[in-house]
C-alpha cells in the first residue's frame, strides 16, 4: 500500500528524490524477502508432507549387502518411475528391538516430519524370546507416537523360526494382526512369505534375505504401500 513521505521544507527536490529511491528500494527489498519466506516455508511444508521414514531392524537395513540393493531403495526406485514425490528415509539399524526403536522414534520424527511411517520392528525381541505381551506392547507406543506427530503408519508383519514353538511363534505374530485392527491401520502380512523358505533367497544363516530376495519383498510391500499413498 502506498504511503505519504513528508519532508522538511529545508531538504532540496533532489535529497527528496534520493529519500523516495531509497525507501522504494527497502520497500521492494521487505517484499522480496516476504516472497522469499513464504517460498521456503511452503518447500518445507511440501517436503515433509513427501517423507516416509523406514523404522526397522536388518531386514530393511540391507544387512551384509550395499544399501542401494536393499528393498527401501528398490522401493525408492518404483516411488521414482511411477511419479511419486515421495522420498524415503532409512531409520533402520542392523539388531534393533522395539524397545531400541522407542528409544530413537521421537527424534527422527521431530527431524523428519513424516507423513508416513514403515513399522518392521520385533522380529529380534521375538528371537530372544521377549515376552509378546511386551513386544504388543512396544509396537502399539511406536504406533501411537507415530499417529500423534501426524503419520499415518503402516505395520509390516515378520515371523520367528517355527522352533520357537506353535504357542510363541503364533502368539508373536498376531500381535501384528491384532494392533492393525486395533489402531485401525494397514499391515502387511509376512513380508519375508514369498523368500523365507527358499533357501537360494536366504543367506547363509538362513535369517536374513539375499540380494535376491530383495525385489521381491519391494514388490510386496509396493502392493500395501501404493494404496496408503493414494489416501494420503
């Protein structure tokens, strides 16, 4: 909005003159710089709205292989060729439990404002022979701190060996099932199914995939994931 400059009577047309240039030129300086903010505010705001942290153990954290073969990056990749504006961030840590994903969730929520959270935690608590009340209980803080930040969650489901035995080994799976329903959020079902008996996808401690195996698990999880961004 233009404005009345007044001047002293003693002050020459030319010192008015400058006076005017210089005030247009602060006026169009706080305008570029008000253009400037909104710009970097809405990048930000965009930015986040495209994050989607990965919050897991080896199985995402491309145990005993470069990253770049890892499913997260596959993904990545599909996200990519298929028009998506979504970028991936890899909070996984080889051995983590739900109890080490407690630990960290809160900060890598505040530093990356996702829209979107991949859950694949408890398969180690589940190795120990953890207690699947605890591990329900761990996973369902994950979910809620997740949900409370903003994100929206989605719950990807592991298996322990069947010499665990069927009580644990089915009790620890369902709590996958249970809090999907539980938290009204989507889950995917085992995602080692399609490799976790296939020796040729396994390495050699017949625990974690090979390089192999990871396409195939991008592909499953691809299938749940795609709708949840739809939604989004």
């Amino acid at each position: 909005m233009a404005r009345l400059v007044l001047f002293p009577q003693s002050i020459s047309y030319a010192q008015r003159a400058d006076r005017i240039k210089a005030e247009g030129k602060t006026s169009l300086l706080n305008s570029a710089l008000m253009v400037l903010l909104v710009i970097l505010t809405t990048t930000s705001t965009v930015l986040s709205a495209n994050t989607i942290v990965v919050l897991g153990d080896s199985i995402s954290a491309a145990y005993n292989m470069p990253e770049e073969k890892g499913w997260v990056n596959l993904l990545q990749q599909t996200m990519n060729e298929k028009g998506y504006p979504h970028t991936l961030v890899n909070q996984s840590i080889s051995g983590d439990t739900t109890a080490g994903g407690l630990a960290r969730i809160d900060k890598a929520l505040e530093q990356h404002k996702p829209n979107l959270v991949l859950l694949e935690l408890g398969a180690n608590d589940g190795l120990r022979g953890f207690s699947p009340i605890l591990i329900k209980k761990n996973l369902r803080e994950l979910i809620k701190r997740s949900t409370q930040s903003g994100a929206k969650v989605l719950l990807l489901s592991m298996r322990i060996p069947s010499n665990y035995g069927k009580r644990y080994t089915e009790l620890f799976y369902n709590n996958y099932l249970e809090l999907a329903e539980e938290m009204n959020i989507p889950f995917v079902p085992f995602i080692l199914e399609d490799v976790a008996l296939k020796p040729d996808l396994m390495q050699a401690d017949q625990l974690h995939p090979n390089a192999k195996a990871q396409p195939i698990i991008a592909e499953k999880i691809w299938g749940h994931l795609e709708p949840t961004l739809q939604t989004n």
